[in-house]
C-alpha cells in the first residue's frame, strides 16, 4: 500500500534538503536539521535509505507535477 503523502510538505522538504546539502560550511544544528529531513522524508516515502528516499521523494514530486492529460 502507498502512503499518503502530502506533496506540500514534500516540496518543502526537498527544498530544505537542497538548501543544506549545498552549503560548504554546515553548522552543528544544520547537519542536525539534514538528518532531521532525511528521516523525516525516509519516512514519507516508506524507504529506509536516505539517499534512495530522496530521489523517491524527487521522483514523486515529478510525477505528481506533471501536467495531466
């Protein structure tokens, strides 16, 4: 069964991902808030891999985005 997600909140949490993940110089409390939306989007996505729930998350997003026909 697939979870419901809220593609919101999903948005928001690939946009945080991305702000943080392309900072050089990360402070304790944003490498915190990394591993908090990593789980947080393993979470939503129903995958235990960070890296593989975020390009899920990615891939969920794109297809819910496209246009419909």
């Amino acid at each position: 069964m697939m979870p419901l997600i809220d593609y919101a909140v999903l948005r928001r949490l690939i946009d945080e991902f991305d702000v943080l993940t392309q900072s050089s110089h990360r402070s304790p409390d944003d490498v915190r808030r990394l591993q908090d939306v990593q789980y947080t989007m393993c979470v939503y996505t129903g995958v235990r891999n960070p890296r593989e729930a975020v390009a899920t998350a990615r891939a969920l997003l794109t297809s819910a985005e496209a246009p419909k026909v």
